[in-house]
C-alpha cells in the first residue's frame, strides 16, 4: 500500500496526532491554574477533537474525570490530567519520530 494512503490501518489517527502536535500553540486555551475543572466541551476545544472523543477517554481513564451522578450526569475532567495527555501525546510522538529516524539512519 502507498505510503501516503489513507486505507492504511491507523493512519487518520496518526495524522490526527501529527497535526495536534504541529498546530500552533494557543496561550488563549491554556490555563495556568492546573486545579481546574473543565468540562468536555472545554477539553474537545483544546485538543482539538470531537466531544464523543473526550468522553472516550473519560470512560477508558485515560483523562481523570468524575461524575456527580451515575447516568446522564457530565463529565468533570480535571485541567492537570489533559495536561498530562497532551505531554504524553507529544512524548509519544518524539518517541515514534526519533524511532523512525534512527532506524533510516541505521541502514545507511
């Protein structure tokens, strides 16, 4: 398959990571009080993805996040845990950016 083709397992999500990390930073949607709470329309704004996104990853924990209530009650994510993904969405990246150049440079 073309390198550039998008029918390529995981590749819209590395895109999305790539353009995520690559988009100017914007001091207007950044907080310096990280014991904040946010909501996840606020949290979608900053990372730039879709509600049902960050309500994934509420519910797989990968945000912390509680509920006052059980069912239909929304979600409360705390400001240092979306701090914390963003770092490890551009840890990842360096990580899977300097694996690659390494292993170019290895076979030269």
């Amino acid at each position: 398959m073309p390198e550039g083709s998008t029918d390529a397992p995981g590749n819209s999500k590395e895109r999305r990571l790539r353009d995520a990390i690559e988009r100017p930073f914007d001091e207007n949607l950044i907080s310096s009080r990280t014991d904040r709470i946010i909501n996840a329309q606020e949290a979608a704004e900053i990372l730039d993805v879709s509600g049902r996104t960050i309500l994934r990853l509420c519910r797989d924990g990968s945000l912390r996040a509680y509920k006052r209530a059980a069912n239909s009650s929304p979600w409360h994510i705390f400001y240092d845990s979306l701090l914390a993904h963003i770092e490890s969405m551009h840890e990842q990246a360096f990580l899977q950016n300097g694996y690659r150049s390494d292993t170019k440079g290895a076979g030269e």
